[in-house]
C-alpha cells in the first residue's frame, strides 16, 4: 500500500501536467524530473539562479532576503534566485515538505472531505490564557481575523468558518487550507478580547490628517522596512498590528462627513 506522503503527491500530480504553482513555488515536469523555482523567477534562464543542493534547500527556506527567520513557512517571503531539481517523485515530495511543512498533507486531508474547526467551536475548547477569546464579539473577531490571516502574512487558505467572512478563495492565497486557528491568531484573539474591554481612546483627526495616518501606515507595510518579529504581537509595529490599524482608519475615513456643516457663527 501507498504510503500517506506519496498518496498526496500522487493525486496532486493528477492535477496537473506540465506546469504548476504551489504557494510561491512554479513546478514543472521535465526530462529529469521536476524543477521547482520561485515563481517571481518563471521567465528566467536556468543559469542566471543559484542550483539549490538537497542539502542546501533546507537552509535556504529559513530566511527571508534580508536574513530574517522565517517562523511561517506559508508567509509569502521566500527568497528569490534559486532553482531546485527532484528527480523521483519522492525527492519532489521531500522538497515540497521543506518549503512548506505540512502543507501537501493538508491539502490532501482537504481533498478527502477532513472537516474544519469553526472559530467559536476552537475557542470554545480554550483552556487557560486563550480561554478569553471566548468573549470576543464577531466584529472583533473578524477584524483580528482580517489583519491576521492577510494573505501579506500567510498564504494558508483559511477555510474555518469566522461569523461575518467568507472563507479565503485559493485566487487570494493558495491551495493550502488552514483548518483551525494558529498559534499567532490565537494570540492575536486573546489581545484583542483584552482591548475590546479597554475604554477606546477618542483621537480629533480632520480628514486629511486622518488620510495622512492611513497614508503613513500603508507606506510602513509596505516598506518591508519593520523589524518585529512577525509573530511578536506585543510589538506596536508588528504587521498584523499595523494591519488592525489600517483597517480602523479606513473605517473612520469612510464614515467621516465629506461636506463639513456650516458653522453657526
Ligand atoms: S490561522 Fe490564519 S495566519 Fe494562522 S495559519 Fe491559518 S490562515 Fe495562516
């Protein structure tokens, strides 16, 4: 009998022929094999990119371009400027197993009708300090959710039911579902439990100023320049933080008056 890592392979191969995404990974059957390279990397001459050893991919998936770790393999972070030849299918099952941990197994599980846990039922089974996610209020919940599971952060197509979303599309992340919440989100519903009990703090902006913030954060996500660590929620410029923040000030620029009432003096 197949052994359950070459039954997925196999009926994802199945789903396929000559070429494919996986994640930020493009795959291609050759005479070889496969070849796997990022896909930022398709129109490229083979030899313009750095051969990636068996050995050496390992290495290679654990930092980003600017030496960071990577925490979440699924963050779309991978570096650029490899390639990697698999000659069995084996060897291509080991490498999508050190890209992306776990991720084909999901997939298949997926495949096989495996169901997900909906948020209320995983945080109802919360024990300890996450047992306070229990109290958050949907629209809570579904910001924490918005700003945690981006796909900017993970590429985990969450599938998990959340009242008020729709569950990702594979277009927006990938073909990996997410079948109950992480550790980051969980950390990010037990802040945020936390701050839906804290009296809000009310900020005078006029629209332009305000406009000038949402502008300001935008920029800092973008810059790639924020050095938290991506699972570091207690950090004020974390990126999901910074993705909650965003979100608020988009909703108060849209709800803001546009026609200012004159004044009565
Ligand atoms: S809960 Fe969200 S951030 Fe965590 S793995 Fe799933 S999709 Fe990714």
């Amino acid at each position: 009998m197949m052994n359950e890592p070459l039954a997925a392979l196999t009926a994802w191969l199945a789903q396929w022929s000559d070429q494919t995404e996986f994640v930020e990974v493009a795959v291609s059957r050759n005479s070889d094999g496969f070849e796997l390279r990022h896909r930022l990397d398709a129109g490229r001459n083979a030899n313009e990119l750095r051969h990636l050893e068996p050995s050496e991919l390992r290495d290679w998936v654990q930092t980003t371009e600017t030496g960071a770790f990577r925490p979440n393999k699924l963050a779309p972070n991978l570096r650029t400027g490899w390639h990697f030849s698999a000659r069995s299918q084996p060897a291509l099952e080991e490498a999508l197993r050190i890209l992306y941990p776990g991720a084909l197994a999901d997939w298949f599980a997926e495949q096989r009708g495996i169901p997900a846990t909906g948020m209320r039922e995983y945080f109802g089974r919360q024990t300890g300090m996450y047992r306070v996610a229990q109290q958050l209020t949907d629209e809570f919940a579904a910001r924490a959710v918005r700003a945690n599971c981006a796909p900017e952060s993970c590429r985990r197509r969450r599938i998990w039911e959340v009242p008020g979303l729709t569950p990702d599309s594979p277009a927006q992340t990938s073909l990996v579902p997410c079948f109950e919440p992480c550790g980051t989100m969980m950390e990010m519903a037990r802040r945020m439990a936390k701050s839906q009990q804290a009296l809000p703090i009310s900020v005078r902006l006029l629209p332009d100023e305000l406009e000038s913030a949402l502008a300001a954060v935008r920029q800092l996500l973008q810059s790639g320049s924020i050095d938290s660590r991506e699972g570091d929620l207690a950090a004020p410029d974390n990126p999901r933080r910074l993705r909650l923040l965003e979100a608020s000030l988009q909703g108060a620029l849209e709800a803001a008056p546009t026609v200012r009432p004159p004044s009565s003096g």
